[in-house]
C-alpha cells in the first residue's frame, strides 16, 4: 500500500512499529475526546506530533496501546521506538498508512546512524544528542531525546546548557568505576541564571490552574511507569542498590507523583464563619516562589520527586542541585519532567557541588524555599546560610534509628526486619537500623540467627540477579565506614562479624563493605550515637521495655523507630513513647508510603515533614481572606454583638 505523508493536523490514532533501530523519536499521547493532530500545539503542548524531529517516541497511553496499535498486542517500550529510516518515519493510522517524507536531522549530535550505532558514536566522541541540540521549533520535543553517550547538560530556561565556566566533573559507578557521564561543574553564574528564569516563570505557572499542573504530573508518573526499567538499571550503576531497591526508589517517585498530581484537584484551604454578620471568612494556600531543592544521592530519584512533585502542584517552579555522585538519574528524572509537559523555566537543574551551587542557592535572595535531604551537618550550614535572607527553610537530615526486640517478640519475624532495615541499601538509608535493642532473654538467640544469616549474603553489583548486597557510594564512604569498625573495637564492643573492606575479585573494583554486627555495644559508645551511614549495625542488650525505650530516645536524632513484641500495651507505649517521627509495630524501621507524612524529630530536621497533605505546608502559604457584604464598617473585636 503507498504511504500517504503525514501533515499537520493529522490525527494520530496508532503507529506502526519499528523493525529497525532509530534515533529519532516521536511523542504522541493518545488523550481522552479527540486524538492529537500532527504538529498540533495543545495545552498541554506534547499532544502534538512534530514533523520534524529527531528521535520520534509514540505513547498512546495505558490499555489504549493495546485496542490502537490494532495487533492486539501490548506494546513495550521498546516497540515504541519508531524506526528513522533514511527516508523519514512511517506511521500508521487506522484504516490507513502515512509516513514522513523527511526527517530533519539538524543537531549536534544526530548520526545517520541506527540508534545504537549511533549511541556508541557518540559515546566515542564524547558526543551527546542532547534536546539542546534539536531544532528550536519543536520547543517541547527538544527535551524528547535522549542519549547514552557521556556529556550532559545543566537544564535551564528549556535549554540544555554548559556551565558558564566549561568545567566538568565525571559520575562514576561505585560498583566497578565505570563512567557513567560527564556533568557541568557549575557556579554561581549558571545558579543566578537558573534562578533568574525560574523567577520568570513563576509568574506565569502560579496562574495556570493546580487541575492543570496537575495533569502535566499525571503524564509525568507515566512516562515514569514506563521508564521504571531503564531507571531501575541505571540507578543500580550509577548509585548502586540493588534492582529490587531501585525498582522501588523508582516506585516511589511514580508513587508521589500521582498521588500529589491528584492533590491539583484539592489543595484544599477551610472557610470559617465570621464573628460579624454578613461576612465571609476563608483561608487559602497560595505558591511562595522559586524553590531551590537539594538532594542527596541514596534516593536519588525518590527524593527529587519528593521535593519536586509538591512544589510544582502547588504552583512553585524548582532550581534543583542533585547531589555530584549521582547526576545521571536526576537528569533524566528532570527530562521526563520536561517531556512530560512543564513549560520552560518552571523545572531547571543546576549540577555542581555543595559549597558552590548548593550554598549560592541557599543564599540566593529570589530563591524563597529551600528544601534539603542530607546530613546533619549539612542541615546546619543551609541553615545558619538562610538566616541572613530569611529564606523558608526545610530539612530532612539524619538518622541513628533502632528496632526494639522483646522477649515475646517472633524472633524469625524479627531477624527478618533487622536484615533489611540495618542492610538494606547497604546500610545507606536515613531510616536504617544502626541500632537493635534487645531484652536480654532474646539477646543470646537474635544474635545467633542475624550473624547465621547475615555471613550468606551475597555481595555484589547491584545489576546482578543473585547480589544481596550493593556497594557503598564512594570511597570517603568506605573509609568512614571502615573507620567506625576500628572506633566500634576501641570502645570494646564485640565485633560479631564483618568489618572490613570486602576486596576479593571483582569487588575490589568498587566500594563494598562486609555487612558488619557489633554486639554488647554501650548505648553511650559513639557507633551507638553517630550516623555511620553503612551496613553496620550495634546490638544493645537491656532489662525490660522501659530501658529499651530510654535507650531508643537517647540520641540526638529521631527519624525511625520500631518495636517487635506480640504484647499490644507494650506496642501501645512504644507508640507513644518513642522519640521519633516514624514509629514500625511488628516491622523494620523502613517502609514508608507516600500519602503520610515522612520526616522525624530532634536532630533530624527543622519541624516539616515531606510527603502525604504535610509537605504541602512547605511549598505553600497560608493567605486569609475576608470578604465583608455588609456595606457598612464592621470593626472585628469592637463591633461585636452582645
Ligand atoms: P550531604 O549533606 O553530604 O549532601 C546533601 C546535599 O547537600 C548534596 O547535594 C550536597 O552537595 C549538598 N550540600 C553539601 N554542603 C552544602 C552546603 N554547604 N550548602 C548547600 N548544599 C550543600 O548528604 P549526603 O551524603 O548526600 O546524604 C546522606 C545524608 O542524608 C545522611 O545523613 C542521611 O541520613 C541523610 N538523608 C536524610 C533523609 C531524610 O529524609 N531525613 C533521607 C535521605 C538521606
């Protein structure tokens, strides 16, 4: 059959797919009433087709793939990659054929090449065929194409751009040191140029309707869904969990992002009566601003999401600084962003270190918000920074969290919660369990089962089927680590196992650690007391509930807490009575969900919580509004009737 050309104003119902690899890629979301038309600007504007493009993707969304694409076949992602022929794209529309006559394959970047040839071109060259490199007049498909080659970009104003200065640092994996990108170095240029255009846009982005902001957001947490498997495997590289833990950082984000992108329809404020006749009392929530959100590497698309998602819905545009050793992973989370339909200006990220772009953010005097996920000492610094332009500050810093065994408590149960809380993620969670506090008639036999188990587990890369076990992020982190076992052995704890770099074969290319238990730890000794931010973990015998919760509450921190015991009163107390913003009955000290609110106590942060209704207070203002329909002074508090 002869292919008609595709035009503007062509509905776009199916595609056919490819049987070869491209490098072009086609954005056409199948929406609800009448499909998107070829070359069409819609609000939201990916609804339309370009014409012209370099890498052409096709979305039509859900179990509609299924009924469009006509085969009856549920497409993959990679079924959607449309094939760039020599000649140009072929499309399918029901009932009848179209192709493209021509691709402009303007942009740096763009080989003549298949997709993977291509791809390994340019990582040779060094070369990326960045949205930046995409003709200006697709605007929103520039942020649609996607490379694996090495250099990326900062994202600012909707252009994909170099630090000012030129300077680059390299993202490695900690698994076995490969490169994963090369990233802009930025400075406080590039951070007073994002900040200037997130500003710009915020004047416009509070105006369009939350409903709005929130459908963008919706197409967001699907293009996530369907990105899951590549994030899940690049994150396993670049940070290096393991895929169950990827999928489900990557899970989270997809998570938040649906639930917050339905909060465009709440954003609920309260009316009240008046205390005078006539009148009308109501309060809103109203967007503060430029949000500058900063974020650490072991969540590291999680927390982006975390921070992004709710500012957006509630009207903000963002200036995100990622942490250096994971710039990978927000990258992409941000052109998802970008692709998903976010004008240009709202969403920016800077790359580039904390002292730098991190502190010239925080000090910026347009930025309004700062939201940060780090450590402790980190949280101070932003802090004492703000002070000086009174910026609205939020931090979720670290953690020393403990689970409580009782004697009563399902000691199998138990072991199992201690395994994933104190090792999962390496160890590397604000939520994880460094502590264990355990009544002495379960001491002898919860020691046995955890050291039984533990010496089984199996590490490795993250990406590997059989690894129980990651790396630790960086060398500085293994030292540090390694440092605690020897600090852990001066104080006189007992080393049970573990403790030391784990370098045979293959793991000496990367940071891992043997998962390590100190028993008969002092609750005062510092392995006891400081974050060691690894798979390390302190058994801490006592007498009886009272003194387990005593101990628990005895540090300076207070994110997570948990308590194994069948005996309800006593789970009842620890309820009440820990110290934490997190309490687990019968559960390790990880496992949040996103509609609650996440966030602890003390030294863990500065009294906001993110996720669930919570973090909307963060990103948003309380204004009161009163509407007098009396047509005469009332004076509140005077005019008051008897
Ligand atoms: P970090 O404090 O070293 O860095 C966090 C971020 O802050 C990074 O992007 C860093 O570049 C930036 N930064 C550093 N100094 C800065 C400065 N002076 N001004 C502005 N920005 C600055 O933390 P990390 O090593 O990336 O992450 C681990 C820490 O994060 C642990 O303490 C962990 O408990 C904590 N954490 C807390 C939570 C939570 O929700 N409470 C979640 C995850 C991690």
């Amino acid at each position: 059959m002869a292919a008609d050309p595709v035009r503007l104003g062509d509905p776009v119902r199916g595609v056919e797919l490819p049987v070869e690899p491209c490098g072009m890629e086609v954005l056409a979301e199948a929406v609800e009433g009448e499909p998107p038309l070829v070359g069409e600007e819609r609000d939201p504007p990916e609804h339309a087709l370009p014409t012209e493009c370099d890498r052409l993707r096709v979305d039509l969304g859900g179990d509609r793939r299924r009924e469009e694409d006509g085969s009856g076949r549920q497409l993959g992602l990679a079924d959607r990659a449309v094939p760039r022929q020599a000649e140009g794209v072929r499309l399918t529309h029901p009932g009848r054929r179209a192709s493209c006559d021509r691709i402009d394959r303007a942009g740096a970047g763009a080989s003549t090449a298949g997709g993977d040839e291509r791809r390994g071109g340019d990582e040779r060259q060094g070369k990326r065929a960045h949205p930046a490199s995409l003709p200006r007049s697709l605007g929103y498909a520039r942020a649609m194409a996607t490379s694996t080659a090495q250099n990326f970009q900062n994202f600012i104003g909707g252009e994909w751009v170099d630090a000012a200065s030129g300077e680059t640092f390299e993202s490695t994996s900690p698994a076995n040191g490969e490169t994963i990108g090369i990233f802009p170095r930025s400075g406080v240029e590039d951070v007073d140029r994002a900040v200037a255009v997130a500003k710009e846009a915020f004047a416009e982005w509070r105006l369009v309707p939350a409903p709005k902001r929130g459908e963008i957001l919706f197409r967001l947490a699907r293009l996530l869904e369907q990105e899951k498997g590549a994030l899940t495997d690049l994150m396993t590289h670049e940070m290096g969990k393991v895929k169950a833990e990827a999928g489900g950082d990557v899970q989270e984000a997809i998570d938040i992002t649906y639930y917050m992108a339905g909060e465009g329809r709440r954003l609920f404020g309260h009316t009240t009566p008046s205390e005078l006749r006539d009148k009308w009392n109501m309060s809103v929530r109203q967007p503060i601003g430029v949000v500058g959100a900063i974020t650490p590497w072991n969540f590291p698309v999680a927390i982006p999401s975390w921070k992004l998602i709710p500012a957006l819905v509630c009207g903000n545009t963002v200036v995100l600084k990622p942490a250096t050793d994971t710039p990978a992973l927000a990258e992409r989370f941000v052109e998802l962003l970008a692709e998903s339909g976010i004008p240009n200006g709202v969403v920016n990220i800077v790359h580039g270190g904390g002292t730098t772009v991190g502190e010239r953010l925080v000090r910026h005097p347009d930025v309004r918000v700062i939201t940060l996920t780090g450590s402790r000492e980190t949280g101070v610094e932003v802090l004492k920074a703000a002070a000086e332009t009174l910026t609205h500050v939020h931090l979720e810093l670290g953690g020393k969290n403990a689970i409580v065994v009782l004697d009563d408590a399902d000691i199998e149960l138990a072991v199992d919660g201690i395994l994933w809380s104190a090792f999962g993620t390496s160890g590397q969670r604000c939520t994880a369990a460094s502590r264990v506090i355990v009544q002495r008639g379960a001491y002898g036999a919860l020691q046995s089962a955890l050291v039984e188990h533990v010496e089984k587990l199996r590490l490795g890369p993250g990406w590997e089927d059989d690894t129980d076990i990651g790396p630790v992020i960086n060398r500085a982190a293994l030292d540090k680590i390694d440092s605690y076992t020897a600090i852990g052995k001066d104080e006189g704890a007992k080393l049970l196992t573990g403790g030391e770099i784990a370098g045979d074969g293959d793991l000496g290319k990367g940071f891992f650690y043997r998962p390590t238990i100190f028993a008969d730890v002092d609750p005062q000794m510092r392995i006891a007391q400081e974050e060691i931010f690894g798979p390390t973990t302190a058994l801490i015998p006592v007498a009886d509930l009272d003194e387990a919760i005593h101990v628990s509450n005895g540090i300076k921190y207070g994110l997570s807490s948990s308590i194994f015991t069948q005996d309800v009163n006593a789970a009842f107390r620890a309820m009440r009575d820990l110290e934490a913003g997190i309490t687990y009955v019968n559960a390790g000290t990880i496992g949040a969900e996103v509609h609650l609110p996440f966030g602890g106590t003390k030294d863990t942060g500065n009294g906001h919580r993110e996720a669930g209704q919570a973090a909307l207070d963060v990103f948003t203002e309380w204004k009161s509004i009163y509407v007098d329909y009396s047509g005469r002074l009332q004076r509140a508090q005077i005019d008051t009737e008897a």
